[in-house]
C-alpha cells in the first residue's frame, strides 16, 4: 500500500516533508524523521527509546514524552549537529547508557551527568 501511495500520490518519489511521510501506511513521526535526515539531510530529531531514556536520565533534554523531548533536543542542539546527533545519541544509548544497567564508569560525559550516582 505504502509503495502505491508512493506512486500514486508522489510520481514514485519519497516526499521530503513529514506529513506526507506520516500520511503513508506504517510512516509514524519517528520514522518520518529518521528519513528526513538521513535521506535528504534535514536537521531533524528522531526521538527513540534510547534517546528519550538518555535526554532524561542525562537532563540533556527531559520530557515527559517524545514530543517534549525532541523539541528541547531541537532548541539545544546546535543545528549544524542536527545530522549526526540522533545517531550519536541513539549509539550512546545502546551501548553505553543502557536501559537496565549503564556503563558510567565508561561513559565520556559521566562527570556532568546527574544520573550517574544512581548506577555506580
């Protein structure tokens, strides 16, 4: 249905906006954002469950949900980063900031973080 869509609606291209992504069968905003910035280079945020858990426990970018978080990641993280960032974020939570048991005592940034106490 998604590859019709495509064709029918956008001549067999993949749109650059996310409400025509959104609009496509299984596109929620996540993915929406993860296409934007890899595939055309938009500063987008992509917040996962990695990067809503690191924003939060590091206070990079609290938020009670991922709507709040990516907005505060958009504000806070200099736009010529906006490229890169969900990846090193997403990377950093995966395998450094775990969800059930961190790696402070190999974590670059454990000095500014508040969390880190709570998992020495």
């Amino acid at each position: 249905a998604t590859c019709q869509m495509l064709v029918d609606l956008h001549g067999g291209e993949v749109p650059q906006d996310r409400e025509s992504l959104e609009a496509l069968p299984g596109v929620g905003r996540k993915t929406a954002h993860v296409v934007l910035n890899t595939a055309f280079g938009q500063p987008t945020m992509a917040v996962d469950t990695h990067i809503f858990r690191v924003s939060n426990r590091t206070g990079l970018a609290p938020g009670k949900n991922v709507d709040i978080v990516e907005q505060k990641l958009l504000k806070f993280v200099p736009k010529e980063f906006l490229h890169d960032a969900h990846h090193w974020l997403i990377l950093h939570g995966r395998y450094t900031c775990k969800a059930r048991k961190p790696k402070c005592g190999e974590c670059a940034v454990a000095q500014w973080c508040p969390s880190r106490e709570l998992f020495l």
